[in-house]
C-alpha cells in the first residue's frame, strides 16, 4: 500500500511529464511553462489544486491583457514602459499580502514581467509569448487537474468534516480553560499551548473550507451556511479572548456571589458546546437552548468597590456576548446538519467592509518590489553584457514579490535552498542530458527527478525547497525540441541568482532596517502610536458625528492596534536569542501577550465611551475622567517616542493612588446626585467605561514591567 | 615584490576570471568578520553596519586580488 507521500509525487511527477510530453509533440517553445504549472498548482487535494490552478489561470489571462496593453501603449518610451510595468506589479504586490486572492495577484504581477520582458517590447512577439504562456499555464492545468481527479482522487471532505470536528473541541475546550481562569483556578501555562492549538485548528478550518467548497458537492451546496459559521467561529475566538482579558481585576472577587447564576450560565454553555459537538457527529441534538443572562446580585453588588463593579460590568458584557454567539452558533450548526432551519438571508453577519485602509506593511512591500524591479531594470539597461540579460528582470518579479511580501523570512533560508537546486539542476544538465536521445529518456528523467523532489519536500514547512528544487530544474534544463547543451546556461543562471540575491539584500534594508529586533522596535512604537491616537479621540463627544477623514482616521488606527499584536508575536520568534542573552523568548511572548491585551482593552473602553452615561454622572466625573485619559495618552506618547523601560514602582503607586481618589470622588458624586436616581443600564455603561479606563492602566503597568526586565537598550545597538 | 600576471583558473575545462573567486572569498572573509564582531558587541561601533560589509568585502576582495589571486 502506498503512502500519501508517495501517491501525491507520482501525481506530481506523472503530470510533469505528460504535460512536457503534450507541449514537444505540439512543437511548442518553451515547454517548461506547462511544467512551471504543474509543480506551482500541485497540493494536497483536488479541491486545494483546482483552486490554486483557477488563480494561476485566471491571473495568467488577467496579466496577458494588461501586458499587451502596455506594450500597445508605451512601446515607444522604454521609461514610460517600465515605470508602467513596476506601478502594476507594485500594485499587485500590494493586493497580493491582502487577504484575498494572494495567488491570483501574484500571477497577474509577475506574468505581466515574464511577457514583457521576453517579448522585448515587440508588438508581434508580444502577442506569441502572451498566447505561448497562456496556452502552456492552460495545458499544464489541464494535465495536473485531469491526473489529480483520476489518479487517486482525494477529496478535502472528510480532512474539513475532521478539522470542523476539532476546531469545536478546541474552543470547548478553551471555554472551560476560560472559566477555571475567571474562577482563579485553571492552569495558565497550559493556556497558551491551547490558545495556539485554537489558532491552528481555526486556521486549517478555512484553508480545508475553500478547498471542500470546490471539490465536494455537499460542502458546496451549504456553502452559505459554512461561511456563516466560519465568521461565528472567528468572532467566538475572539470573543473568548476579550472575555478572558477582563479576569485579572476579578480575582479578589467570589464571583458566585455577585453573579448568582455563574453555575448555571456555565452549565448552559458547557451543554450547548457539547451539544454543537453532538449534532457535528451527525447525531440530533437533545436540547434546544433558550436565551439567558448573566445576573446581578444587587445586595452582594452594594458591599463591592466601585472598581470591583467596574470589573464584573465589563466581565458581564462579554459573557452576555459569548451567550448570544454561542446561540448563534448551535442554530447554524443545527441548520447545516439538516436538525433544525434558519433564514440565512437573515442570519447573515454584519458585514465588516468600511472602505479601504492603507496597510503600511503592504505599502512597503510594493515599494520594495518597485525598488528591485527598477535597479535590475537600470542593470539591464546600463551594464553590458550583464548575466542572463532579460532573464534577470523576469526573474526579478516572481522571487521579489515573495522575498518583499515575506520581510520575516531571512534571505540566507532562501539563499542556501537555491543554491543546492542550482547545483542540482546543473548536474542534472550537464551530466545526464547530454546522454538522453528520445522522449522516453526524458520522460524517465522527469519523473524521476519530480518524484524525487516532491518526495523528499512533502511537508508544508518544506514548501520552499520543493518550489526552488522544482523551479530551478525545469529551467535549467530548459528542455526544447531543438535541445542544445551549453555551459553557460548554467553558469549565467548562477550568477544572475547571485546578482538577484544582491539586489534582495541591498533592497531589504530600504528603507528600514530588517534586522527582527530592529522591526520589533518600529512595530512597537507604531503601535503604541496608535494606541495613544486612540486614546485621545475618548476625549472628543460620542454623540457627535465624526467627519469621514475622522472615521477613516480612526479605523486605521483601530486596525493597526488590532493586528500589530500579532506581527510583533511573529517578529518577535526571528529575534536570534544568542545574540542578545538578558532576553529570552518568553519574556518577549509575554510581552506579545501583553500587548494583544492592552489592544483588547482599548477596544474596549473605546466600545464603552459610545454607550450612553447620564447626564449629571458624566458632569460630576468629568475632570477626573480626563485626567485620567491625559495620563496614559502621556504614557503611550513616551512608548511611541521611545518604547522602553518607565519606572514600573512609581507608576504602580500612580496608578493606586489614582484608584483610591476616584473611588472616593464616585462616592461623593453618588451621594449628590442619589444613586436611586440613575437608571440602571446608564450605571452599568459607567462601570464598563471605568473597568476600561482601569483596565488600559493595569495592562500599561504590566507592560512597564515586563519591558524593564528585558534589555531593550542592547537591541537599538548596530549590528551586522 | 609580487609576480602580478592575472591569469584564469581552470576548473574541469573550464574557465574563471580570477575576479570572481577572489570576490567570493573577499564575502566570504567579510561575512566571517562581521560574525565575529556581532558575536563580542563591536559591531555597535559602527555607525551603520551593511555599508561597513560592503566595505570591509571591496577591502578583502582588494587584497586577495594583491597578494593571493592577481586580478
């Protein structure tokens, strides 16, 4: 019995050589684009392949529109042309690192390249090298697609159903974890293995999603319903994360008394997971749940701080929001397993669109894939005789827009994999080629050496030395009808992936420094950046209506707070520990952890200042409030200046001596006003808004003295 | 004091310019440095470091094509 290791490179291989075979008979030129399509499109399952094999195609059409054009256009002004060309791959390598669609834009950027470059902005040529590679890009899907669907078909449905299965376990799983937390019990070491085990289920759960979609009828047809689940999903992670974030302030708190039904609501929410696991078992559910919520004991309330109510406002409104959400979820899963029916048109989310934010990441890397394009053009150009002439700039778009759209990836990780596959293919070329006469020798050698390479590169995480290894031997033996050996090709493709590797590391530090420490430190102050622009609109009236240049202001900023998290947690992983012995890498995950939740916090209190507050409370509170606000803005400008160690004592005793004055002056400005006056719902957005402000300070003071343990001093030094 | 007649190398048949494994080595011999001096913290003498790679390979490229490879 054959591994699935194996039966995927046959496939693979296989494809290679039928789709070489067809293109020779047919007395095409440059055979190899049909075997560029098959080792690109080639995954796992059928579904995952078609998808990938449409955006190759669909890009490839895409791209031979817009090269023509430019050719028709600006033949005549080898400037204009290329200014042209590197604005559209720019462009494309901006779209591409969004969240749609990557590959399509990938293709529809470098193929543009590919076209114009080898037609030599010849009108007539153009035409045959943008027919050639469409055909040959058609072909070598065709050939892949056919093989894939009758060799071996594997269907991504029952890897979905599986990783539908286990995503819901996870996040059970996390919900009880959660709530052990909430009680002061739980383990938190075990917290972040399970969060990141979340994390890739949800992962695996949209890849397979797409996938399923496109080669199981069934997941198809209830594509609508799975997509709704997919954003239920999404918002539950996060959800969890934000309701998680609001423990720290509870723990001096015996939560059973002031939320008498904790038991039950967890009781409720433990069966309706266990209920969604059942129903994903194709088993009926038992239960229906009914709407609940998380109640106050108003006598247990009056003995608390105001602080300690503040805590378990904002503690209640996210548990409040976990209830209707994993409702929410029990109907959809309900649906799509057929137990009960739900209007989808009504069901559908929110959509999140809002118009477009510029993305800085993104900006850079289309700057950078401008900047590589324009100094291997200028090469081109200027130096003669330069190695591989047009073949450098070709080059140059497929490799850049990967290297620039991944800054996290060492160039040296991509270096040594192309090297070895330049060693490898030139062998291949020089040793074995020459003694080949016959389609049958090729093919044998084609099948043998992409079997191998596929064989040996199988995993995910070795993606990149499958595609070099691919890449590098397809056009190295650039296999014709009219073969002919020359040194040279190997030689000039050596040296112009030396130059290229050149171009990529000059490039790579314009305009910043892509040292992971030195990003880490950008990243951080920009974030603290935002966060303090954030801060500062609480100070503006939530009743008044913000101007669009305000609301797009803000969404920038918003989003930014958002995801730096995360990039910092992945730029954090590269810093070289060996390098830099006063800071291990838990003490910069922990930052990371910090600083997702000074983010959720933010959201938060931002969330909190649009509820309603009454009147005479927001006049009473006022100053205090704004003082308050003054000071973590003043705090979050010294990050943004300069993010490093603040005195953690003095800003504890701050931030205590804050506590008790205002506890004092909300008692006073109760007692004025006669809290028996104020409606209840306006009091509770009040206490949101003060476990918010409490809340940003708590996770400020945390990150001043997780920052002042860790030398952030030595990471601003140069190095090499 | 040097016998300075450039001449190629022959590897296999075939041949290189002197130029471009003297320019290898010189890398070659620039990369080592520069770890050496990220290793003991001296590199935070420099002002900006990949400039003084690109410098310090021109310098050993400069001396190999001197006194190892003739140019």
């Amino acid at each position: 019995m054959l591994s699935i290791r194996t039966k995927e490179s046959i496939k693979t291989a296989l494809a290679m050589t039928i789709a070489y075979g067809i293109a020779l008979s047919m007395e095409w030129d440059k055979p190899m684009w049909a075997g560029f399509a098959v080792a690109f499109v080639s995954l796992s399952t059928v579904g995952q392949s078609i998808n990938k094999a449409a955006l190759r195609v669909l890009g490839t059409l895409v791209a031979v529109v817009v090269a023509l054009a430019l050719i028709a256009l600006f033949a005549q002004d080898r400037w204009l042309f290329i200014l042209s060309v590197t604005a559209w791959v720019g462009l494309c390598t901006y779209l591409m690192s969004g969240p749609k669609y990557q590959y399509f834009w990938n293709v529809c950027g470098f193929v543009v390249v590919i076209i114009t470059m080898g037609a030599g902005a010849d009108s007539a040529n153009a035409f045959n090298v943008a027919m050639l590679r469409a055909q040959e890009t058609g072909l070598g899907i065709l050939v892949y697609g056919l093989v894939s669907v009758l060799i071996w078909p594997s269907n991504s449905r029952s890897d979905f159903e599986a990783a539908v299965v286990k995503l819901a376990a996870t996040q059970h799983q996390l919900y009880r974890v959660y709530y052990d937390l909430m009680n002061g019990k739980g383990d938190v070491a075990n917290v972040q293995a399970l969060r990141s085990s979340a994390l890739q289920a949800q992962t695996r759960f949209n890849q397979l999603l797409a996938s399923a979609q496109t080669d199981s009828y069934e997941v198809w047809e209830l594509r609508r319903q799975w997509r709704r689940y997919q954003g239920l999903v999404s918002e539950l992670a996060e959800v969890l994360e934000h309701w998680r974030e609001s423990f720290d302030e509870l723990q001096a708190l015996d939560l059973h008394s002031q939320l008498p039904n904790l038991t039950a609501f967890n009781a409720e929410m433990d069966r309706r997971f266990d209920q969604i696991e059942r129903m994903l078992g194709n088993q009926a559910p038992e239960w229906e749940p009914a709407a609940m919520d998380l109640d106050l004991d108003k006598t247990a309330l009056a003995q608390l701080s105001h602080f300690h109510k503040a805590a378990l406002a904002v503690t209640r409104s996210r548990a409040n929001r976990l209830e209707s959400l994993t409702r929410s979820l029990f109907d959809s899963i309900s649906d799509i397993k057929g137990f009960a029916q739900v209007d989808s048109a009504a069901a559908e989310l929110a959509d999140s669109k809002g118009g477009f934010i510029l993305d800085p990441e993104r900006m850079l890397s289309a700057f950078r894939i401008v900047l590589i394009l324009w100094i291997a053009w200028l090469l081109l150009v200027y130096v003669e005789g330069i190695p591989g002439g047009s073949l450098l700039v070709m080059m140059a778009a497929p490799i850049g827009m990967a290297v620039t759209t991944m800054p996290q990836v060492p160039l040296f990780k991509l270096f040594v994999p192309a090297v070895v596959s330049v060693l490898f293919a030139g062998l291949v070329y020089i040793f074995v080629m020459p003694q080949l006469s016959s389609f049958f020798g090729l093919g044998i050698l084609l099948f043998a050496v992409t079997f191998t390479i596929c064989y040996l590169f199988a995993s995910p995480q070795q993606m990149l030395g499958r595609v070099f290894g691919l890449a590098f031997f397809v056009v190295i033996i650039s296999v014709d009808n009219q073969q002919s050996y020359n040194f040279l090709t190997v030689a000039n493709t050596a040296m112009v992936f030396t130059l290229l590797f050149s171009i990529f590391a000059i490039n790579a530090y314009i305009p910043y420094s892509p040292l992971p420490e030195r990003v880490f430190l950008r990243l951080l102050a920009r974030f603290f950046s935002s966060a303090e622009y954030l801060i500062s609109t609480l100070g503006q009236d939530p009743r008044r209506p913000l101007t669009p240049g305000e609301r797009r202001h803000k969404r920038f900023h918003a989003r930014e707070v958002g995801l730096l998290p995360g990039k910092l947690g992945l730029w954090g992983k590269m810093i070289d520990q060996r390098l830099f012995p006063d800071t291990d890498a838990k003490q910069i995950q922990a930052l990371v952890t910090n600083l997702q939740a000074l983010s959720y916090r933010i959201n938060g209190v931002i969330e909190a200042r649009g509820l309603p507050l009454s009147d005479a409370m927001a006049q009473e509170l006022t100053q205090d409030m704004r003082q308050w606000r003054l000071a973590i803005d003043a705090f979050l400008q010294r990050c943004s200046a300069q993010p490093s160690a603040e005195p953690v004592q003095a800003l504890e005793q701050r931030l205590a001596q804050r506590l008790s004055q205002l506890e004092a002056r909300i008692n006073e400005s109760f007692e004025r006003i006669g809290e028996d006056r104020l409606n209840n719902e306006e009091v509770q957005n009040f206490y949101r808004l003060l476990g918010g402000f409490r809340g940003v300070s708590e996770a400020l003071v945390g990150y001043a003295r997780l920052s002042a343990a860790m030398n952030l001093a030595q990471w601003r030094e140069s190095r090499f | 004091m040097f016998d300075y007649v450039p001449s190629e190398i022959s590897i296999g048949g075939i041949y290189f310019p002197p130029l471009l494994l003297a320019g290898i080595l010189g890398v070659v011999l620039a990369w080592l440095t520069a770890m050496v001096l990220n290793r003991y913290r001296l590199s935070r003498f420099f002002a900006y470091p990949p400039v003084v790679f690109i410098a310090l390979a021109i310098i050993y490229t400069g001396l190999i094509g001197t006194l190892l490879i003739p140019v």
